[in-house]
C-alpha cells in the first residue's frame, strides 16, 4: 500500500498520537554528569569559602572545577534530579612522568568518590581511569625515550589506578586511555584484589577527536607534545571500532562506550548490535561547548537543542548518555512531565 491510502502524518496529528507511538524515551535514569574534582582547590580546606570552592571553566559555561566539597554538593544535586551516576575525573597538584598521582590513595578522585558515597550511597560513582591528568607530558602513559607511549608499561599502571579507585568504593571503573589489553589487565587485577564486582566501562572506541579541547582545558591535560593519534581511534574507521568494541568485550568489559557521540551515531549502533552489551555515548565537551555558544548566541534554543541531542544518542542505540547537560535535561525532563 502507498500513498494517497499510506499517510504517515495521520500518526502525527496530535501529541497524543505522537506520545502513543513514540520509539526513544529520553529518561534521567540513563544520564550521567562528569564532574572535575581539583585536589588544590580542596587541599588545606579549612575554611567554608575555600572548602566549596568551584572555579568556573571558561570553554565549558556552567561547568566548573570543583572542590571535594563541591563535587559533593554538586553529585547531591544530580541525585535529587534523578540522575544515577556520576564521572569523576581529578585534578591533581603536582604531576610527574609516570603519573603516579593516579592511584593516590590519598588523590582528588580517590578522596571525592569516598565522600560521595558516604554522602549520597545510592549514587552511583563511575571514575575515569587514564593517566593524562597527571603526567608532566599530558600523554594517557608513560613515554619510551623516544616520545611514544608505552603500551604495556603503561597498563600495568593503569591497572593499579583502577584498583585504587575500587577500593575508595568506585562502583565502577572507566579506562579512556586507549592502551591494548588494558581491560585484562584490569580485570584480573581487580579479581585479584577481591574486587570482582566491580564493573568495567570500557572507553572502547575512542577517537583522536577535535571535540575534546574544552575539557584538556578544564582537567589540564592538553599533551605537551604531539597528539594521541598513536593510541587514539582515527575518526575515519567504523570496523576497526566495533573490532575494539568485541576485544574489550572479550576481555571482560561489562559496558562498552563511544566517544565522542554525535558524528559517531552509526557506530554507536553497531557497536550495540554486535556486543550485546550496554552502550555508553559520551557527549564530549567540544559538543556541550558548541551548543552552549550557539545558544548564547540565540542561534538556536538550547533546551529543544540538548533534548534533541540526547534524544538522537538513545535511538542510535545508546543505553547510558555521559553528558554535561545532565541536570539541565533531568530538570527539563521532569517538567515535561
Ligand atoms: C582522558 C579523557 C579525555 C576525555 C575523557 N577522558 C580527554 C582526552 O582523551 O584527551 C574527554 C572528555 C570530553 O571532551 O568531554 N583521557
């Protein structure tokens, strides 16, 4: 049957119909809000002023760097919002080659996620697991003398950062720094520890991306030198993306992601189709930023927009959004209602 006895706008006649027979349900319950945890603004925080402290990151409008305090006030308020989870990310004082500060037991991450649970244990604390926030170099590892990063080196320490943060009480760990076999590594290292519950998100098809300046400049961890396009996923590749995506897979992940997520919506599906497993899209802050800027510029509305946006990554086939419009969007969720 075609038209003229085929209309499909008889099912969108009226919001009814179009409730009726909506696919993709944008809900808070999949959203999760990056939070930056800097450990200078909370070291010594004797003081009320200092120990709330939040230093507003300039590419990033509504985002800022947080205090422990802070990040816990804030992961409170994401709470009351409906949203489950939140993504740390720590800011360390001082760094060095090997980015030892990644598994800190005393780091900005591994001190927040305790606090945060002590605050708010139903929320959900997912770390992020690299080691670019705390090397001198920037690089997600250690360097071989000739300047490329070390594969197998560097797991190992990765692997150690993910068991410190499992044993701050993470729910669960993310490794973003794109090493081969760091999944492994870091499952049987957790087993080993007697941290066999903790899940895996695996950033698994992670882009050398355009998209990630704004946050390198709100964690500090531009590299100082090069670029990540030596571990990182060329833009260019979709097989390659879901090969990475089954590795992982195989390797033990529990949930893999895409990242960024809006020029990656065809990988995002078939990374979903082939894993069979929970799907994480990370709406990278080079997107927030570009939605933010349009929409101060009045180019565009940016509620319609995000709502859009987070609305295109579930039907692509995303099961849990990583986004820095989480509260804006469980807010405007929530009065929809
Ligand atoms: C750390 C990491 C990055 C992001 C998440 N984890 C930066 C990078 O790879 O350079 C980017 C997140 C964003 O842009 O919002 N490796």
């Amino acid at each position: 049957m075609s038209f003229p006895s085929t209309r499909l706008r008889r099912l969108r006649a009226s919001a009814a119909l179009r409730g009726l027979v909506r696919e993709t349900e944008l809900r808070a319950g999949q959203l999760v809000l990056p939070l930056f945890v800097s450990e200078e603004l909370s070291a010594g925080a004797s003081g009320a002023a200092q120990s709330s402290a939040r230093v507003p990151v300039a590419t990033m409008p509504g985002v800022s760097r947080l205090s422990i305090d802070a990040a816990v006030a804030e992961a409170g308020e994401a709470a009351g919002l409906g949203i489950p989870a939140v993504l740390l990310f720590g800011i360390p004082a001082e760094k060095d080659e090997q980015g030892s500060g990644a598994w800190d037991a005393e780091g900005a991450v591994q001190l927040a996620t305790q606090a945060i649970k002590s605050a708010h244990p139903e929320l959900l604390v997912i770390t992020d697991v690299c080691l670019c926030e705390y090397t001198t170099h920037g690089h997600c590892g250690v360097l071989e003398p000739d300047g490329t990063v070390s594969n197998d080196a560097t797991v190992e320490l990765l692997a150690r950062a993910a068991v410190s943060h499992a044993r701050a009480g993470a729910d669960i760990v993310a490794p973003s720094d794109m090493m081969d076999g760091r999944v492994g590594a870091i499952r049987e290292e957790l087993d080993g520890e007697g941290l066999g519950d903790v899940p895996i998100l695996a950033y698994s098809a992670k882009f050398a991306s355009a998209f990630y300046g704004p946050f390198r400049d709100a964690a500090g961890s531009t590299p100082a030198f090069g670029d990540r396009r030596a571990y990182q996923m060329d833009p260019a590749n979709g097989r390659e993306a879901v090969r990475e995506a089954m590795l992982d897979v195989q390797e033990g992940a529990d949930m893999v992601m895409v990242k960024p997520a809006l020029a990656y919506g065809d990988l995002i599906r078939a990374i979903k189709e082939a894993a069979g497993l929970p799907v994480a899209a990370y709406n990278v802050s080079g997107e927030y930023a570009m939605v933010k800027a349009a929409a101060a510029a009045g180019h565009i509305d940016e509620r319609a927009a995000v709502l859009e946006i987070l609305t295109s990554l579930g039907r692509a086939g995303a099961d849990v959004i990583i986004t820095y419009h989480a509260k804006d969007a469980a807010q405007w969720l929530a009065e929809q209602k």
